[in-house]
C-alpha cells in the first residue's frame, strides 16, 4: 500500500520496460506516492512506468485498464492510444492489463471528492476530499463515474507519443536516418527512402533506448481517429457470438457452482438440509458460504436445480420488514440532526417564505431500483497453496485482489485476476460478492476451479440497489419569475454502504446525497439545497449517475412547479434562470431541435429538463402523446456538451441507451421489499423499456467546453423529469413518484 | 440421446427435462447462446429450431425435434450473415450480451417476413430485451439487412 503523501509537484515521467521479447511503453502523471514493484533504483518523487502499450513477436497490444462494461472504454481507450502511436484499430489487441496501483482513476478522485466545484469554471474545492485520499491510498483502479475518457484523453495520447518517439529513436538507430526524417503509420517507421521498418521489428532495439522525457501531443487538427467515427474493437466478436464473457469462461477441471443465499437479504442462516440436493445428479457437494449455501455440480443448470431443493431455515432481514418503514425513515430524516451537507445556500429563503404568503410546495419520490445487468454475476476461481487466479467481469479489480487474498488467506500479490468482457453492469460489477462467495468455494476445494453462476433471481433479489430517496420542496414565485426555491434531499448514503462492504470507512458529508441538485448551473435569487443522510436501509450501491439519478428528478421536478406557478414557459425561465455558458447552449439547442414552442396538437405535451452531471450539462426535451390507453413516448432531443466527442457513433449509442435505460426505469420499474424480501425477481416484474416503446432519439454533442467528459451517465438523470413535464403538458398532471406507471399507464 | 447443432451430430448424456440452452452452453461449450433470464423474458437464449426463433432456456432437450442453429452456425466472422453484417455496419452493440438472441430473432423474422413495417418489427422484436438501450440501431440494422436479404 502508498503512504499516502501530498505531492504539490505534477512532474511527468516516461519510460519503457523490458518484456519478454519486446517493449513496453507508459506514461503518467506522477501525483501519487504509489510503491511499485518497478520503481527501485529511481530518484526520489520518481515513479516507475507502468505499460500501456507493448509491443512483442504477436504485435502491438494497448493496455485499456478501465473495464468495458459495454460502453466501449476497451475501443475508446485503445483508439487514445492509437491516435498517437500510429496503429490502426484493426491492427491491435487490447489488453485489459492486471491490477496495479499505478492504474488508479484521477479522474474518479476529483470528482468523488466532496463538494469539489463540478463545473470547472469558478471556485474552489468547498470540502477536503476525504474519498480522494482513501482512493489514493488504496490506489483505486475503478471504472465509474463516467471518467474512462477524462482519465485518459491526455495521459493515453501520452503513451501512444512516448512510444512512438521510441520506436523512431530506434528506427535511427537501426537505419542511421536522423530522427526528424522519420515518419510513422500504420504500425511502422517510415524512412525518406520508402523502407517500412515494423513496430515489431522495432521493439527489441526500443527496449534497449531510454525514451524522450517530453512528448508534444499533436494538434487537434492533426487527429486520424478522434472525433471521426470508428468501428469499435469488439462489433464483430459481439455480433457473431464469438465475444466471451464471464459466464463464457471455461477453465479445465472446472464445476459449477450456484448459491442459495437469505431471501431476507443480509439475514442469517438458522440450519439447511442438502440431503435431497445431494441426491441428485451431478451434484458433487453442498456446503455452507456466508449468507446461505453453495451447490457445487457438473453443470450450471443442475447446481441451480439442486439449490432449490436445499431446506434452509432462514434469520429474518437486517433492515426493515415493510416498504412503509423505508419510507418512513427518510420522511423522518429531515432534521437538523440529520443534516448532511448544505452547500448551496444563496439568498436567504427563510427571509422570502416569511414575505411570500403563497408558498410552493412539493414531495417527491424515487425507489429502489435493481442494476439487473442481462449478463448474471458469475466468477471462476481457482485457489491453489499459496496462490489464486480470478476471471470475472469487475470494475473494481483491486478489491477483488485484496478480498480473494483475505478470504484464502494468501498474499493479494499472488492473486492473478483476469478481467473480462461484461455483458453490462450500470454499477453492478462494483461490488465483488460474487467473487467472495466463489473464493470461499475454491478455498475448500484447492486447486480446482470453481464457476458461480448467479441465477436471475439470484441476481435481481441479491442486487445492492440504487438508493431510495425522497425530497421536498418549498418556493416562491414573483411577478412571473422563480425567486425562491429549496430542495431538501433525503437518502441512505450510497458511498457508506458501499465502501462498508470493502472494509473502508468513508468520513465527511457524501456528495452524492445532493449530487444533481446542489450543483446545478442556476441562479435562483434565494435558492437552497440541504441533503440529510437517512440511516441505513436495505444495501444499496451506486446505480448509474448515482446521487443524480434520483436527484436530476427531484431537481427538475420542483423547478417545473415553480415555473408554472410563475406562468413562465419552461425552457424560456431556465435559460433565463441559467448561468453557465455550457448550460444555456444545451438547453437552446433542444429548443431549437423540438421546435419548442410550436403546437403539438390536443393530448400532446413537451417536457423539457437539464441535469448536471459529472461535469456533463445534459438537456432533454421529450415529446408524449395520451392516448386513450395511455401515454406514448414520441420523441426526445438530447444535448449534452462534452468537450470532445471522442467518437461519434459510440457517443450517440451511448446517449440513446442511457435515455432508454432511464425512460424505462422512470416508467416501469422499482424494487420494494416485503418482510425484507424483494418483491421483483425477474424481468417480468422489472421490465424496463421494450422495443415496441422506444421513442425516436435525436442526440447532439456540443464542444464549446475546454474539458473532454464522459458521456455513460449524464444522458441519465434529466429523462424522468422531461418526461414527468411532458406528462403535465399532454395531460395536466403532475407526477412526483417513480415509476411512473403508479400513476398512468403507457402503451 | 443425440441432437444435431449447427449441421454436427452431438451426442450428450443428459436427463430430458434439462434445458437446450443449459445443453448447448455447459454440455457442448457453445456459448453465443445466452442466460438471461431462464424464463422466457429476455430473449438473450434464442436459437432456431428448424429455422423457427426458440428460446432455448424453455425447450427440454428430450423435446427437441429438428436442427438446431446458433449464432455461431448463422454466419461467422468471415462469413457473416445478412443480419450480422447490418448489425456491424449499424454498431447495433454495446454490451452486446443481448446481441445473440437479437440477431436470432431477426434473422427468423426476415427469411418469414423481408418486406417488414416498422410496426411488424416493433412487435416481433419487443420480445427480446436489451438493458443497453440499442432499440434505436436494432431497428435501422434490422431494415438494412431487409434491404440486403430482398436484393440478394
């Protein structure tokens, strides 16, 4: 582990390392102390390199650490790399590349940090970052928060540059042709002669040469790849069924394991008796994991098939019984005592409720929801003395380390962890207990591999949801205008329960309780937003966009309200209200694609709602039809500014599917629980949205930002709230809960 | 008892009632063919039968009857399907665990139906469920690969 230590220098170290018959090539900011196992024999504040791109005798391959979850970070990653290095994407492979501290997420500390200012334009971090030095310190390599492209955009091109220059002092070397009358492309040098010399050809001589300490990143204007389409690496493999995932691994020796956990999530197990499962056939053994029992067969089927014959005598849940109780304690969270975090408090609101007789109010809700990824969770573990090997689909692959080393009692080091393709996550895959129950698994049966397989109810009833929360508001309107608006924010903090299950304490307010509304880019001459930590309730876990998939409803949901309680249109008063240049472009440019404003005709409606997220101002305008058996979702617009689009065909993908995923949830879907026991299991209970009720999508990326973002989770948090306004327009009325379907119906 | 997979004999020593899709994956290692759901929900296990879409985590084995084809019989990399080059050509995936079945689906819907409205592939395709979102390229991919299937 680092000392954890604060370097006020950002110097900047490159250099290669030695592979076994070829070169390795990284770069990257030297703003943490990490130990690596590479870095004796350097000076002090120096740290060793870690590779991102190695070149050997099978090719070139780019290190992609950050862990495709579907959202293409393997293709982006790789195509970073390349834009620098002169590969075509068709020439390389990717690698996810192992756990290391020296691939932890810079990105994800800034903006996990407290309260640090999202927007980049004005002020200072409010808070000390307390998550930052725990990330730090445990060097956490995470995929999440939308920061795979932040991350890596300048310190990916870097390595690509650092290796390039390589190969090309190596190129002179082999040829005597002065450095400045080389070129590069397509996986070779190029001599003025027209000689071709490969990369490979190259990269014994590389391994040999000190690479340059400054590289200069090309010019926009010089770019192959970004910004242009491109075919992502994995299209083919995922569209001909030759793509493995997780569940796709098979190992030699290896059996199949399925588990039998508490349906009351988190109780206790009393007694069980196998002798009915042990019975059947291909059933090896039954035994006994934290939570519930393991049936370990020759086939995932019949694990599954024995698990159900297994007679368990269950402990009651470790959180309340009845969904009113959940509810309950976040209505009963909103006191002083409660209080997580203020910061945003301008004006004086008390000041304007006690001049204001008209006051606005309104309560809000959003429920538990499920991750429910189409692939189940599954692992494959092997523990043998003294050692262990992990293949599994993970964001979190240093944790899986650690907690396979904890549960075999052997040296994390000595744990080998494969990460592999994820046939999606949406936040899932930042937990690991499948891994943990698998190792307990392995660590019985040494030296034979051992493949869990979460069934689907498994899965969905054993998920750690998105949080529930609710919020309330209160404001006042005058001569047509918003002047007052609080939101007060109640939730279970996600982050606690979700480090709590790594061992790790997390002190300070969490940001995500008033993630999506703290920070949201209006002023409001007396605007509040207060969030207050309810206690603990069911687990719950990050769920894409987090804080802000809640909150990005709450938010626009009150603000709706105020507007028209002013009689002000609302698009007019939210680029009226708006103040951040980013924000006011994204909203007129959905007005501009809706044509809002124009009539749309009896029993129709337009909803317009803007969310900040992850330093993403994102902007939706949704267009819904009543019809006599329900509401039809027509169409949205979506604008959403991120700097750079890294690659425009990925990005409208990625838009589109996150205005799905959220419309669908928003409209159909919740978790509740009964005697602690999820009610929904299966897809037949949470649905989403299908085909048949998919909305024409028109998405549009700005690049007026000088920062390049991530795009997996902004398009998420503002599509409820749109289509709640779109509801109101078409039909007059105001929905305040999701799902919506509560309410009305949707065809 | 015996099936044929892909235009291959396979024999396997199973009890009838275990489903195809459990046979295909942990039985015979072929994998394209996804667990989903295991109820008929999700769409992500469908193989053809005969040419006809079936969702392999509903069929017994010992029902079986007929020639199964999965993805990796429908086309291959270097041979692809009209179906799986639209679904290239369009980007279609992204986590892509759902793609299988999509593809699946289509492809036994085009060879009954290649001249579809959008309303015949709204129907037929809301039965196969994509937790991404791809709805909007499956639709563009699916009408592309109409195109290619009339004109061949």
């Amino acid at each position: 582990m680092g000392r954890l230590k604060t370097f006020t220098r950002r110097t900047f170290l490159i250099g290669s390392v030695a592979v076994a018959g070829g070169v390795a090539f990284g770069a990257y900011k030297v703003a943490t102390p990490h130990e690596n196992p590479l870095s004796a024999g350097l000076g002090e504040g120096e740290a060793a390199i870690t590779p991102y791109v190695r070149i050997d005798a099978q090719g070139v391959t780019l290190i992609t650490p950050r862990a495709d979850l579907g959202q293409g970070a393997w293709s982006v990653q790789a195509a970073l790399i390349a834009e620098e290095l002169d590969v075509e994407l068709d020439q390389i492979r990717v690698d996810p590349g192992p756990p290391s501290p020296a691939y932890w997420n810079t990105a994800l500390a800034a903006e996990s940090a407290a309260f640090m200012v999202p927007s980049g334009g004005t002020g200072e971090a409010i808070a000390a970052g307390a998550l930052s030095a725990v990330m730090k310190t445990i060097g956490m390599q995470i995929t999440g928060g939308s920061t795979t492209v932040p991350d890596g955009f300048v310190k990916l091109r870097e390595a690509g540059a650092v290796a390039r220059e390589t190969l090309k002092l190596a190129a002179a070397q082999k040829s005597g042709v002065p450095v400045r009358d080389l070129k590069t492309q397509a996986g070779k040098v190029l001599l003025p002669d027209g000689t071709e010399l490969t990369y490979v050809e190259l990269a014994p001589i590389a391994a040999g040469i000190a690479p340059p300490r400054e590289v200069a990143l090309r010019d926009p204007s010089e770019w192959r790849l970004i910004g242009k389409p491109m075919r992502r690496v994995d299209i083919v493999a995922k569209s001909t069924g030759t793509q493995a995932y997780g569940i796709d691994q098979r190992i030699d020796g290896m059996v199949h394991a399925a588990v039998v956990l508490n349906p009351a999530q988190r109780g206790a197990m009393m007694s069980f008796d196998a002798s009915e499962a042990l019975q059947m056939r291909g059933v090896r053994d039954v035994v006994e994991i934290s939570g519930g029992v393991a049936v370990i067969a020759d086939n995932t089927w019949r694990a599954m098939e024995a698990g159900r014959k297994v007679k368990v005598d269950w402990g009651p849940a470790a959180f309340p019984a009845p969904m009113e109780e959940h509810w309950q304690a976040l209505s009963d969270a909103f006191t002083e005592a409660k209080r997580d975090s203020r910061q945003r408090d301008d004006g004086d609101v008390e000041i304007s409720f006690a001049e204001n007789a008209g006051l606005i109010k309104g309560e809000y809700r959003a429920p538990y929801l499920a991750h429910a990824p189409l692939e189940p969770i599954n692992a494959v573990v092997r523990v043998d003395d003294g050692a262990a090997e992990v293949w599994t689909g993970t964001q979190i692959p240093r944790f899986v380390q650690n907690n396979v080393g904890r549960i075999a009692g052997i040296d994390p080091e000595k744990v080998t962890v494969h990460v592999l393709a994820m046939g999606g996550s949406f936040g899932h895959r930042l937990e690991d207990e499948v891994v943990k129950q698998a190792t307990e698994i392995a660590a019985r049966m040494k030296g034979t591999p051992i493949k869990l397989t979460y069934s689907r109810e498994q899965d969905m009833t054993h998920d750690f949801p998105r949080q529930i929360a609710m919020a309330r508001m209160r404001g006042a309107v005058r001569n047509g205008q918003v002047e007052t608006y609080e939101l007060d924010i109640a939730m279970p903090s996600v982050v606690l329960s979700q480090m709590s299950r790594q061992g790790l304490a997390v002190p300070g307010p969490d940001s995500q309780i008033v993630a999506g509304a703290w920070d949201q880019p209006f002023a409001i001459p007396n605007h509040r937003v207060t969030g207050y930590r309810a206690r603990e309730l069911a687990p719950v876990s990050s769920w894409r966009s987090v804080g802000a998939s809640s909150n990005g409803f709450f938010y626009n949901a009150g603000l709706d309200e105020l507007i028209h309680a002013a009689g002000a249109d609302p698009l007019a008063e939210r680029i009226r209200l708006c103040s951040n240049d980013e924000a006011r472009k994204v909203l007129e440019a959905v007005g501009e694609m809706s044509g809002w404003g124009t009539e749309l005709g009896e029993g129709r409606g337009r909803g317009v709602a803007l969310t900040q997220s992850f330093g993403v101002h994102c902007a939706q305008v949704v267009e819904v039809t009543a019809t006599d058996a329900g509401i039809r979702i027509d169409k949205v617009h979506v604008a959403a500014e991120v700097g750079t689009v890294v690659d425009p065909v990925n990005f409208d993908n990625l838009v589109k599917g996150g205005v799905i995923f959220a419309l669908g949830h928003a409209m159909n879907c919740e978790i509740t629980y009964t005697d602690g026991i999820a009610d929904q299991d299966n897809f037949h209970a949470f649905e989403g949205m299908r085909l048949y009720q998919c909305p024409v999508i028109e998405v549009r990326g700005l690049e007026n930002g000088t920062r390049v973002l991530g795009i997996g989770e902004p398009p998420v948090p503002p599509a409820a709230p749109a289509l709640a306004a779109a509801i109101f327009a078409a039909t007059g009325q105001r929905l305040r809960e999701m799902p919506f379907s509560k309410h009305v119906d949707f065809v | 008892m015996q099936l044929s997979v892909n235009g291959k004999i396979h024999e396997v020593d199973v009890e009838p009632e275990m489903p195809l899709l459990w046979v295909l994956r942990d039985e015979l290692g072929i994998t394209g063919v996804k667990y989903g759901c295991g109820i008929a929900q999700c769409g992500a296990c469908t193989v053809h039968v005969d040419g006809a879409a079936v969702r392999s985590c509903q069929l017994p084995v010992g029902e079986l009857v007929g020639e199964v084809t999965t993805i990796e019989g429908l086309g291959t990399p270097g041979a692809l399907h009209a179906v799986q080059a639209a679904w290239i050509e369009h980007q279609v995936a992204q986590c892509g665990y759902c793609q299988s079945g999509q593809i699946m689906a289509a492809a036994a819907f085009l060879a009954l139906n290649p001249e579809p409205t959008d309303a015949d592939i709204d129907a037929v395709m809301s039965a196969n469920l994509c937790r991404c979102g791809t709805y909007p390229r499956i639709r563009e991919a699916i009408k592309a690969a109409a195109q290619t299937i009339r004109s061949a």
